[in-house]
C-alpha cells in the first residue's frame, strides 16, 4: 500500500490552520480564581459604651410608583447609595432604576435621581428594551461602584439579560450601560437580585439566577473590569432563585436561596469550601420560604443574620433572625415589619388606610413625614387588590458598612424603599 | 459603542436567503442583497430594523456568518453547490446546539458553556475536528470552524466564551430542520422505492 502525502498548499493549509489553533491555545488560558476579599469593619474601641441604635426611614420619596427591589452600599466618606426600580407597576414599559444618597451629617435621604431608564439602556445596548428591574449597587474595594440591572427585550423575566454601569468617581458620572454575555442562548434567563462578593484580586462574584428552562442559581465570575471570565453552578433543577451570598472567610461562603418549588417552603442554602467554584448541594433549613427574596450579612463573631419573611405564604412579615456559621440554630431577633393581622388577611380600604397611617409615621424619617397626607390619598393599586388591601414588606437586601452598621433596605408595601440602621450594641442586647 | 456592521450583515443575509430567488439574473440578486442591507438602516422608533432583528436573535456566532455568507454566494452564483459533506455540517452544527443549550439552560446538571470560558480542552476538541474535515475536503466547515476561531483570537465579538463564536440558536435550529428534512426525504424515498418494488414483483 502506498501512502499519499498531502500536496504542497494543502501541507500549506495544515500549518496555518495548525498556527491558528495554537494560538488560540495560547492566548486563552484559564482564567485564575482567588479568594474572597474579606472587608474589615472599624470594630468599637473596648472598654467605651456603644449605644444601642436601630433607626429607620423611607430612601425613597416618590408617592405614585411602585417601587421594589432595591440595594444599598456604603460609599468611603460614610454616607449611602440605595438604588431601587419605580414605575407605574412591575414589568411596565415606565419603569426607570433610581437611586438615591443617604447624608450622614442630616440622617436622612435626598433627592430621587434616575439612573437607568428603557431608553438609555436601548441606546447603549443597541437593543430593543422592554422592560427595566433589580437593580443591584456595590462598591469594589479599588472604589469602583458598580451598578447591575436586568433588561428584558422579548417575553418576560425569564427573557432577562444582566445590564452593568460602572462609576470611576462615587456615583456623580457613569459609564454607559452594557450587557454582560452570560447565556448562549440569545444572552438570556440570567437575573440578579443578590448583593455582589468580591474577590482579593479584584475580580467580582456576582450571584445570579436563571428562569428559563429551570429556576437554579449560578456564581458569575467577572473580572476586575467587569468582563465575564467564568460561572459556577450553585444549584439545579427547578426549585431555587436569587442567591444571597455571605463570604465567612477566604475561601468559604454560603449561598442562601429563594425556594421557587413546591414541597418544603423552606430556604435553601448551598456551601462552598474554594471560593465559589463549586458548591454542595442545596439544602433545606429551618425558617420558611414563601417564594421570597432573602438577604444575608456576616457578623465579626461568625454568626450570620438573615433578613427573611419566615411565612408559608405571603409576604406580610419581614424577620430578622441570626443563626451560627451550621445554620442549625436560628432565633428570631427582631420582626422588621409585619401586618397587624397574624395570617396576613386583607383588610378593607378604610381599616387599611387608619393602619397605614400609623405605620407610615413609624417607618417614614422625620424628613419624609409631611408627605403622609399626600401618600394616603395615593393608596392604589399598588397595595388594595379586589379582595382588600395587603401587607407586603419584601426583597430585603443586607450590607455591613466599614464603619460596622448594618443597613438593610427593602420594599415596604411597594409605595416606598425602608431603610433600617442598627449596630452591634443593638444586636448584642437583642441577643441577651 | 458597539459595532453594529455585524447586525446588519445578518439582516441582510437572512431575509436574502430566505426570500425566493423570484427568477433574477445575478445582477438584480446583487442590487437585492445590496437593498436589504440598505434596509437594514431604515429607523423605526429611534432603533434600526437591523437592531430589532438583533434584539430577538442576538449577535449571531462567526460561523453563521461564514455560512450564510457562502450561501449568499452560492445564491449569486459565484460559488458552486458543495460537492462534499454538506450534511456533515449540518450533524456538526445541530449537535453542538444539542449539546450546549439543553444543559446550558437548566436541563441538565452539567454546564457545557463553562467551558468556553477556559477553551484549551474545546480548542484542541475543534481542531482535530478542523484537521479531520480538511483531511474529508469538508472546506465549507473548516472556513466555518477557522473564522470563528480566528475571531476568537482577535476578540472581535463582546463575549469572552468561545462557544459564543462557534455556534448559535438561529444556526442549531436551522441545522436540526434541515436534517429532519433530509431524514424525512430519505425515509419517503425509501417508501417510495420499496412500494415500487413490491408492486413490480406482484405483476
């Protein structure tokens, strides 16, 4: 038998081809992965007496919106960046991404300002955009705030694609919006809720989830600049969203998750011993989960406090529980906000508006309380369906500032964003 | 700011190829393809028909490009049908369709995208692949699978993924009708014959 060499330009062919893969191999490493980055809070001096405090107030001030699912972060001079969603109602074509600056020296919140509206995001994705929400803000340790948000341009939110805004100077100028590719599949079903976890070099851990085909959650890996390097799977099948990730050490985190099947209502929680790269398998834990957004934090004695509606059904009551790094003991510290109603049941239009009234005035800030009259006469949609008026405070989102309090935003009623403040002292005598 | 030259392109192409060729000489096809491209630009509430497109279909992967580029041609006249392998191409195509979506969205535990993030395994899977298509003369898939790499290397797309390159939903769907089709077309003709036969050796 004799053997047939290949011709000259085919020979020609062979080693071009065999230049290109080469150096695609080498130009193409894997991507490296390092530790969490762990953020050091400023503890208190021993021996002074701290104060308990746990204040709260509205960070938003718009009265017609509906406004949900917000974020919080601590910028470097002490004061707050909350970003939330507010427009006519979930999913509507008005909706727009705002944000708002909370004054350390006031206490109070100022002025509404939109940062990311359907048409500014169309304009810099060059895609059609149907619909803006979860907005989510983080400062970076090299004191880049990032903002993500998710963007529908076809179907619902399972259609979503993650949108990222980067800001060189604390929020006063940023960059244009651009999407993150994170799906091969017409870039879409990948949302975030969930607060950012940064790494030692940089690189961001972003929690996000898909809604698609299944409902599990996954870690995108980005890089210092915000490029996606990689992804883990958190959890599968069709049973967990919205992962709430808490960094205890360099290497180890837990994922806390929405509970979107239909068996337990129970939160989930995933563990992962390097960083993010892999976790275990997601497991029941004993608060309830009714479908809801959770939030997490870490305090310096390693024990976590979870922001929860620890409801079968419902969103009417908003929990704040601690429990140890197992998560096997957990105790109820304080109810955030709840429904005068132990089941939650409606009430009508006018029982509804005396209730509201006295709540508004315990959650509103002194800043906000004029505006009582005004928010009673807006009572809408947004709270009182046919059966009655409801109840909701929901999507808490956690953080620890460098300072060492702890905030917490969330949606009070979706008329307004809470923000709630409380330190160490105050978690030290709830514990007692 | 993102380049938008992609976007149109597919628009162009797409609705070229997918209109009848209506009995034009190559001249008339050209002045088509070149309208729709022209088309393309027609704003429509302050985006391009080619953005709409986009919107729904996504920036299509390199072989796409490269495939409906040679079926452009083809239209036009300027290349010859393919001599060898064009089902190949379309095995190649849909399976890798069937392999990463399915599991990528949820379907299965694993996470094929993954590896396009740390492509050296899947490069050297692509071009054995490559090498042994050249080797079969299947030179519509080796242009197809080499300009995706090429791209990928000069980063030409936003997406750090190689599989972002390599393939995409518009191209797997395609790929798995047109197999069926040709499943479908070879079953009947097999009907047809063995029908044929049977009655001839009843006479």
């Amino acid at each position: 038998m004799r053997i047939k060499f290949p011709s000259l330009p085919a020979l020609g062919v062979y080693l071009a081809l065999a230049c290109l893969f080469a150096g695609a191999w080498l130009t193409h490493p894997a991507p490296g992965h390092s530790s969490f980055a762990r953020i050091s809070p400023v503890s208190a001096v021993p021996d002074t007496v701290v104060k308990p405090i746990y204040t709260s107030r509205f960070a938003s001030s718009g009265l017609v919106d509906f406004v949900h699912s917000s974020a919080v972060t601590a910028l470097p001079d002490g004061s707050l960046m909350a970003v939330w969603f507010a427009g006519s109602r979930e999913g509507a074509a008005d909706v727009q991404v705002r944000s708002a600056r909370f004054d350390v020296s006031t206490g109070e919140w100022g002025q509404e300002q939109v940062m990311a509206t359907r048409e500014s995001t169309q304009q810099s994705t060059r895609k059609y955009i149907r619909k803006l929400g979860n907005p989510v803000i983080a400062l970076a340790p090299d004191n880049r705030l990032w903002l993500f948000y998710v963007s529908v341009s076809m179907g619902g939110w399972a259609g979503s694609a993650v949108n990222v805004m980067v800001s060189d100077d604390f929020g006063e100028h940023w960059s244009a919006p651009r999407q993150l590719i994170t799906s091969p599949f017409l870039n879409i079903s990948t949302l975030v809720r969930s607060a950012p976890v940064f790494h030692v070099d940089g690189s961001i851990g972003l929690p996000v989830y898909h809604e698609f085909l299944g409902k599990f959650a996954e870690y995108l890996y980005l890089s210092a600049d915000g490029e996606v390097i990689d992804k883990f799977r958190i959890s599968h099948g069709k049973n967990s969203l919205q992962p709430a990730i808490v960094a205890l050490d360099g290497q180890r985190g837990i994922a806390f998750l929405r509970y979107a099947g239909t068996t337990h209502h129970r939160v989930l929680a995933s563990r992962t011993e390097d960083a993010g790269q892999t976790w275990s398998e997601p497991f029941p834990l004993v608060p309830s989960n009714p479908n809801s957004s959770l939030a997490a934090v870490a305090t310096p004695d390693q024990r976590l406090l979870v922001a929860l509606n620890d409801l079968q059904e419902g969103r009417f009551k908003l929990s704040l529980y601690v429990t140890d790094a197992k998560m096997t003991d957990w105790r109820l510290l304080h109810d955030l906000d709840k429904s005068p109603d132990p089941e939650g049941d409606p009430f009508s239009p006018l029982a509804y508006k005396e209730i509201i009234k006295i709540e508004f005035r315990g959650s509103s800030g002194k800043l906000r309380e004029p505006l009582e009259a005004q928010f009673l006469a807006n009572l809408d949609n947004r709270v009182c369906k046919n059966r009655g008026c409801e109840f909701e405070y929901e999507y808490p989102y956690f953080i620890r500032s460098p300072d060492g309090m702890y905030h917490l935003v969330y949606s009070w009623n979706n008329t307004f964003i809470k923000h709630v403040t409380f330190n160490d002292a105050w978690l030290s005598e709830r514990l007692k | 700011m993102i380049s938008l030259w992609q976007a149109h392109a597919s628009f162009a192409m797409i609705i070229f190829l997918i209109l009848p060729s209506f009995g034009l000489n190559r001249g008339w096809r050209i002045a088509l393809l070149l309208a729709l491209l022209a088309i393309s630009f027609i704003p429509l509430g302050g985006l391009s028909l080619a953005v709409y497109l986009r919107s729904h279909i996504d920036d299509l992967a390199i072989t796409s490009l490269v495939f409906m580029g040679w079926g452009c041609l083809r239209r036009l006249g300027m290349l010859p049908p393919a001599q060898h392998g064009q089902t190949s191409v379309l095995i190649l195509f849909a399976a890798m369709a069937l392999v990463l979506y399915p599991a990528t969205m949820g379907l299965s535990d694993l996470d094929p995208y993954r590896l396009g993030y740390s492509p050296r395994p899947l490069l050297i899977f692509v071009a054995l692949l490559t090498f042994g298509l050249f080797y079969l003369r299947n030179y519509l898939a080796v242009v197809m699978l080499a300009g995706a790499t090429l791209a990928f290397v000069l980063g030409t797309k936003p997406s750090h993924n190689y599989w972002d390159y390599l393939v995409d939903p518009l191209l797997g769907l395609y790929c798995c009708l047109a197999l069926l089709m040709l499943a479908a077309r070879r079953v009947y003709r097999r009907l047809t014959t063995l029908r044929g036969s049977m009655r001839n050796g009843s006479i």
